[in-house]
C-alpha cells in the first residue's frame, strides 16, 4: 500500500526509537506536521521560535544519548535553526533536522540558473548553507530515495564523533506517494577499525615509565556513550582524572580519582596537576584554549602528551605539541587499553592530587560578599548539596557557564551539560526543555543569568505549555556581567551594550513569571538560599526561581590576562590563577607535587 513520503519518514523514525519531534508549525513542511499529529507514540513539542526547537533537540540528544529530531519550515524556519545546528555540530550532538522547502519545480537548487536569489515563496536553499556544518546534508528531491537518505542520516548522527545532520524535503515530495516495500536502503559499511597495536604498545610503555600520569577526559566521553567505560579504565589505572568543563559529568565529584578541571577558568586542583603532571592522557577531548590556556606553550611544559580522539581534524589541529596521537573512540580505546591497565604504583602523587582537591575546592575561594545581591559560586555550592541524585542541570553562557563547570559538585548519576564550544546565550531554557522529555523521567534544572534567558524568553511557552519537570533558576545580576567585567578590566569601564545605563532593558522577572503563568519564586537573601532552593525542586512541575546576584560578579580562580601597548593579550600560566597564591606556596605546591 502506498503512503505519502512524510508518513514513511515519521513512521520509520519511530520504530528507530525517535518518540518526540521539536518543531514550531509552518506550511512549508504542512504534510510532515500532518504526519507528526497522526503516528501513534509520536509526540511534537511545539516551540516559538525554530532555534529553540533546535536547541531543545540538541538536549534531548546530549541527554538520552541518541538521535534527537527537529522539524522546521522552509525559508526563514530553515535559517532560524542554524545556530542549534552549529551548537550540535561543534559540542557532538547527534540530531536530525528536516526542513521543508517550496516545490521541487520552484526551487534555487534545480532551476540552473547561476546566481538566483530566490524562485519558490519564501524559499532559501539552504543546503549550501547547513553543508559546512552539518555531517551530512541533502535535499530530497526523488520520493523512491527517501528510505535510502533517511537511513544514511540517521547513521551519520550517531556514528563515529556524533553531529548533526539535514534533509531538505520540498513539498511536492513530502507529499508524493510511495510503497515502502519498493525502497531501496542503506547498508553502513563494516564496524571501524581496531584500536592501533603500536599506539598502544607505545601508551603502555609510557604509564610503566610516569611518575604522575593524569588522565584528561572530554565530552567526547559522553558522546560516545562511554562514561562507564572510561570509569572503569580510570580505576583500574588508579590514575587522578580531571576534565574539561564540557566532560564535566564524565566522573562525579567525590569520586577518590577526581581531582579538578583545567583551563583559564578551571580550577586550582586541575590546574595544578596539569602543570605538574609527566604524562597527560586526553581522552575524547578537543584540546582547546578552554583547556589548555591561551599561551599554548604554556600547557603541561614537562608532560608527554598523549590524545585519543577519531576525528581526524582535531588530531591534524597542532597546539600543544601532542607526543602520541591514537586515531580511536573512546569505548573502542577503553575496550582495548582495559586488558593491558595495570593500577599506577603513584600512591603519593594521588594523595597530593586529593590534597589539592580539599584545600583549592573552588567553595573555599575568598568569593566575595555584598548588599546587592548573592554571590553566583554560594548559590552553586547549595544547589550541589540540594541537587537529587538523578538530576540534569544545564547551564546557559557566560558567568552561567564559568561558574557551574568550576563550582557545581556533581554526584554519582548526575549529568551536566551547557553550550560549551559555541557559548550560545540562551541554549539552557530550550535545551533544558528538550531533556525532560527524555524517559524514564528525571529532574531537570536550568540555570541562566537574565540576559541570556532573553535570548530565548519565548521558551517559557514550552516551559509552561508541556508542564515537564524543568526548574528554572535565573541569576539576576543586571544584564551581561561578563561583558561588564571585560569593559571594566581591559577598557577603562565604558560600558556598552552591558545593562540598562547602556542600552538594555530586561523587564522584571516576575512580569516574565506571570505573564507566561508559571510559579514563581524570589530569594534575595543568602540566608534564604538553601530553602528556597529545596522549596523550588520540592515542587511539581515547572518553576521559575529568581535568584537576586551580585551586579559585579567576579569569576574565581581565574588565570590572569593583561593588555600589552600593542593591543595583545597574554596570560599567566594555568597553574598561577587569580586570587593569587604568595610565591612561596605556589612553589612549595609544585614541589611537592614534583617529589610524589
């Protein structure tokens, strides 16, 4: 029996494990809408705006560990959603978007015509567009291909470093009829290849010969669906682990093998065993400037440097003077390193690990205090004491970003995740949306300052219209503290675009509460934090919490930059991070760490 192309593409969506679509309506895809509404066990989240369909896919996908789905429609729907496929593509989020587009005979792609802006209503190809960041991107334009093309993304999203991937489908052809039984599929090719013998050979000759080997891993832990694999290699390596702040969920706080995060906003016990480390293993992670420092030679000076990741872009990107690159997955390394892992003898360099971990804890920092507000890293220190075992927090850009990688402590079964590489404001409320509708259920926590929840305010609809279990908590600290404190430390505090005496008004977050008809709670006192906070994730359904920060919200530790006269910035190395430690401890620190 024949059924129309969009019946086929949602019907085999759902018997490959898809069972929510993230859209927002438009006539340029009416027949995949129309085959949403009528698949049993289908369910469409409805958004007002496209980026946040996007979005709220990308946490769908980050958390459920498969494919998340975004349906969006020609023209400027197609375009809206770019910034949720950069965002997927560049933090490794497997989703699929299908865009709808005019009529195959009225579209830019098939006319001919060399530099045509537009033919069909409200038409843009956007393939060209999406092509450089997406892992796979076609326009559909024979119906007889669709199971083919349909099969082929759906691979493409979550094989190898999972990402995004696009079908644009014109109109005709969504509605064109075809017999499933007639379609010819896609066979993947074989299972990637194993795990280079000599690479490790050389790896297992290098951990009998380190005295402090770190391992380092990545959000391609995540990704990979390998946290438990990595896990279980860290302990049987007993070797100290840190993470980037994108891996932060790779291993929990109090883990006795966890020691910190690295970069310029890390912390001081990631830091400092990065510094002083002679062996550092990264593990599905990119090795950016977020953590490793800007002054690249900086990075780990006495270390070997060993990085295990399978896009081969990454490895050909050369910063740090990397010493062995394994070309590998991260459960395909683990699986093979596993039988070779002998546990590291390094008892005192794990203690002295462990030893910076207690005495540099991020809580412990001299965070200062002030009558205008709380201080962002006291509300991040109660909301890890309050947090369920099973939560998801997501967190937004900016000081959002920097404070809940440095100073969120999550627990065994906790996950974290935020829009770390493209630093989208914005992203947490959609994408806090998107993973509460991943089953069985689980807390859902957002947090975001008020100038990034404006990205996105609409997203309070979702919040409100599908009643999910998604607590909002928003720091109030008067617009773009980020941008203040870089328009004060480095341009002689003009302000610009950072707040309301410069040119942005945030209405009240109450008004917001009522107006989108949410509970809502204040605290404006920190003696009130702890309550309110256990007041907020007591509660059923969706809350928006606001909580009263500081207006100049400082960032610590933090690895210090200045302006040179010719307008370059340098920094500090990672191990030397502001509030300064005197000369003398900061040595004794590294030598002691030296003679473990």
């Amino acid at each position: 029996m024949k059924i129309r192309v969009a019946d086929y593409i949602v019907r085999r969506l759902r018997e490959a494990g898809v069972d929510t679509v993230f859209m927002l309506n438009g006539g340029g895809m009416m027949h995949l809408v129309d085959a949403v509404g009528r698949c049993e066990g289908m369910r469409y989240v409805c958004a007002h705006h496209e980026q946040a369909s996007a979005m709220a896919a990308d946490g769908y996908a980050r958390l459920r560990g498969e494919v998340g789905v975004c349906f969006a429609t020609a023209g400027p729907g197609a375009t809206n959603i770019l910034t949720g496929v950069v965002g997927a593509w560049q933090d490794s989020a497997p989703t699929l978007f299908i865009t709808g587009q005019s009529k195959s005979t009225q579209t830019i792609a098939l006319s001919g015509i060399p530099g045509l802006r537009q033919f069909g209503t409200f038409e843009v190809d956007i393939v060209p567009i999406m092509q450089p960041v997406t892992k796979y991107c076609h326009m559909l334009t024979d119906p007889q291909s669709v199971r083919y093309h349909l099969e082929l993304a759906l691979h493409l999203a979550a094989s190898g470093r999972p990402g995004p991937v696009l079908l644009d489908i014109p109109l005709d052809v969504q509605g064109a009829l075809v017999d499933p039984d007639t379609l010819a599929g896609y066979t993947p090719d074989a299972a990637p290849a194993a795990v280079d013998a000599d690479a490790l050979a050389q790896l297992h000759a290098m951990l009998a010969q380190a005295r402090r080997p770190l391992l380092l891993a990545g959000a391609g832990v995540r990704a990979a669906n390998a946290g438990a694999a990595f896990r279980q290699l860290a302990e049987q390596l007993q070797i100290p682990v840190i993470t980037t702040q994108l891996g932060k969920d790779a291993l929990f706080y109090d883990h006795p093998l966890f020691v910190g995060h690295s970069g310029p906003k890390g912390d001081r016990p990631g830091n400092l065993a990065v510094q002083t480390a002679d062996l550092i293993i990264s593990v599905g992670a990119s090795l950016h400037g977020q953590t490793t420092g800007w002054e690249n030679k900086l990075f780990a000076p006495d270390a070997v440097k060993v990085q295990v990741d399978l896009d081969p872009a990454v490895l050909a990107r050369e910063q740090i003077g990397v010493n062995l690159k394994i070309a590998a997955g991260v459960a395909e390394f683990c699986a093979a390193l596993l039988p070779l892992a002998a546990p590291h003898p390094g008892a005192g360099w794990r203690a002295c690990c462990q030893s910076w971990k207690q005495r540099y804890a991020v809580r412990l920092e001299p965070h200062q205090r002030a009558d205008d507000g709380m201080n962002f890293y006291h509300f991040a220190e109660a909301l890890s004491q309050a947090l369920p075992a099973d939560a998801c927090v997501v967190s937004d850009a900016g000081s959002s970003f920097y404070v809940m990688g440095q100073a969120l402590r999550l627990k065994d079964g906790q996950r974290f995740f935020s829009s770390g590489s493209l630093g989208a404001m914005g992203y947490a409320l959609p994408a806090a949306n998107g993973a509460a509708f991943v089953e069985p259920p689980r807390p859902v926590v957002c947090v975001t300052g008020d100038g990034s929840l404006m990205s996105n305010v609409h997203d309070l609809a979702t919040m409100r219209m599908y009643g999910r279990n998604v607590k909002l908590f928003v720091i109030n600290n008067d617009g773009y503290v980020s941008m203040r404190n870089t328009q004060r430390e480095f341009f002689g505090g003009l302000l610009v675009g950072a707040d309301a005496t410069s040119g942005v008004f945030i209405p009240s977050m109450r008004s917001l509460a009522d107006s989108y008809q949410l509970p809502f709670v204040r605290c404006e006192r920190e003696q009130d934090l702890e309550s309110t906070i256990a007041a907020v994730l007591a509660m059923d359904g969706p809350v928006f919490c606001e909580i009263v920060g500081m207006r100049d919200q400082r960032i610590l530790p933090a690895v210090a930059s200045k302006r040179l006269p010719d307008g370059r910035m340098v920094s500090t190395p990672m191990h030397d991070m502001v509030p300064n430690l005197p000369d003398e401890v900061l040595a004794r620190e590294m030598q002691n760490a030296l003679a473990s």
